[in-house]
C-alpha cells in the first residue's frame, strides 16, 4: 500500500481541526456570464446541479469489486453482466449510481472516469441549447442526459433525475455500513482556482471556502472540490481519472470505522486518526476512497470560519 500523507481529500486523515483537502482544478469561463435568453424567459431554471447522478468505475475484478463495495458500503447490486455491473446507494435526498465496469485488457485500473450531476425541473431541448451556448458541444446520452467535458478536458455529463432508476431490493441481510451519500469528490488541476469558477457559475454551486489549494462547492449533500495538483504529479484529465470519491454512512462511529479499517489492513499502521470524523484509506482494489460522518465539511468550514 501506498503511504498516505497527512491531508483530508487528495492525501492523509482528517481531524476536527484539519480542512477537507483534494479537489479538481477549474479552468474557464467567468463567473459574470450573460444570463441565456432560456433562462431569462423561464423556460429553464438554468444549470444547476442538485445531486450526484452517476459515475463509472474502472476495476480489474468487477466481480471483487462489486462484491466488496455491496459488503462494506451495502451499495445495493442492480442490473450486471460480464462487462459491468449496477450499484447503487442514496438517501431521502436522491440516489446516485456507481457502475462498475471491468477493464478491458492492458486498460489502466482502478480509476474513476465520467461524473454525471443531476440537473432537476429537466427540458433536453433548454439543457442542450445552454450548453451549446457556453460552447461545450454536448454529446446526447438518451434524450435525459448529456456529456461533454470541462475545460481542463475531464469527461462530465449532466441528467435528467430519472436519467436511471433505482431498482427496488428485496431484504436482505445488513451490511457493514450504509452509505446515504458521496461526502466529497475531489479533481486534480493545474489551477484549481480558474476551474472552481468554472465550476461554480456552470452548476451554480454554493461555494463556502477557498483554501488557497482547493475549494469547497456544494451540490445536494456533497461538496465538489476542485484542488491544485501537487509538485511533479498529474491532473485528473492526464491520469483519466478522479482523485477519488468519499462516502457519508449512517450512524458515523470513528473508533468503529478505524477499527474496521485497520482489521482490513486499508490504512497505515501508524496513522494516527483517533477522532476523526473522516478516515482517509483504499479500497479492496488499492484505490483512494474515504470514510465519513456527515459533519465533516461543516465541521472543517466551521474551524476555518
């Protein structure tokens, strides 16, 4: 396993004290656009994300990785094949798809490509004509949907709520822990700052704190932070990939997840993590995921305010 230096988000642990770290650069447009005549006449209510929508996972073993993430995040199994397989996990405040697909031969993996925002009161015809607008050449997904990529060149879609349904589940035995929401999702950029105002004026997102190496922006209950690449490494767009995605689960125990994490061998032995009301660790593939109290953000924002 690789060392995991001291930091919230991209790299380490988070304390009460400790600020959320690692977010995805925004290069871009201004904030002070010209209102679309769309909006303007109330035919559309603009772009704003509301929730996660969906994402994909790159795994080497779909069948290891759906299984581990169905054990420990109770993420529910939907439609699966050989080729990809359904999980799913939310709350009262939506719910949000991670497809699990398996890398083709000689493809990199693990790695988290495509993030989709969820864009309520949906009209394709509205959507698609602001973003033709902004210049973004939109691809259609369905007539619910739509891809395109942000300015630093990452794949980013936005959807119809009912884009993709979740499927109901029949009882089954509980999981480890049940995962209500993505906590954070953080991008690597050259410059994080001119990306987050991308990002910001785009999906009109509510943004509390600007770090000086990333920046937090609300959605629904996550926060999308778009965060300076460290010296010598690469951006999201140059690995193809998120930095990573972190879950809230219900009922938030820390000394409980830490022990968990410890018995699965997914943090350092020596990290140093005692309170914390987010656990910075890998997944059953290796991959940086984290842990978290739905407190974590405020409570971060709260110590910097």
């Amino acid at each position: 396993m690789d060392r995991l230096p001291k930091h919230i988000g991209m790299q380490g642990h988070v304390r009460r004290r400790d600020f959320i770290g690692t977010g995805l650069a925004l290069a871009g447009a201004a904030a002070l656009r010209p209102v679309s005549p769309l909006i303007a006449a109330g035919v559309m209510e603009g772009t704003k994300a509301t929730w996660l929508s969906h994402y994909t996972y790159v795994a080497p073993d779909l069948a290891k990785t759906r299984d581990w993430y169905h054990e420990v995040f109770g993420m529910q199994i939907g439609r699966q094949d050989e080729r990809e397989a359904h999980l799913w996990y939310g709350d009262e405040g939506g719910d949000t798809l991670m497809i699990v697909r398996q890398a083709e031969a000689g493809e990199k993996s693990p790695r988290v490509e495509r993030c989709g925002f969820v864009l309520d009161n949906w009209d394709g015809d509205a959507v698609g004509a602001e973003l033709r607008r902004r210049g973004l050449r939109p691809r259609p997904d369905t007539d619910l949907g739509f891809w395109f990529n942000d300015p630093d060149g990452n794949e980013i879609g936005v959807f119809s709520r009912d884009h993709v349904t979740r499927p109901s589940a029949a009882p089954e035995a509980a999981h480890l822990w049940e995962t209500l929401s993505a906590n954070h999702i953080v991008v690597t950029s050259n410059d994080y700052r001119k990306l987050g105002v991308w990002y910001r004026d785009l999906f009109e997102l509510r943004e509390t704190i600007d770090t000086g190496r990333d920046v937090y922006q609300w959605f629904g209950d996550s926060v999308w932070i778009p965060t300076a690449v460290a010296e010598g490494t690469q951006t999201s767009f140059e690995l193809k990939t998120l930095d990573h995605v972190a879950y809230t689960i219900a009922d938030y125990d820390s000394g409980e997840v830490e022990a968990e994490l410890r018995r699965r061998k997914l943090i350092e032995p020596e990290a140093d993590v005692t309170g914390s009301l987010g656990i910075n660790c890998v997944d059953i593939n290796g991959f940086k995921t984290q842990v978290c109290d739905k407190n974590l953000v405020p409570d971060a924002e709260g110590q910097r305010g």
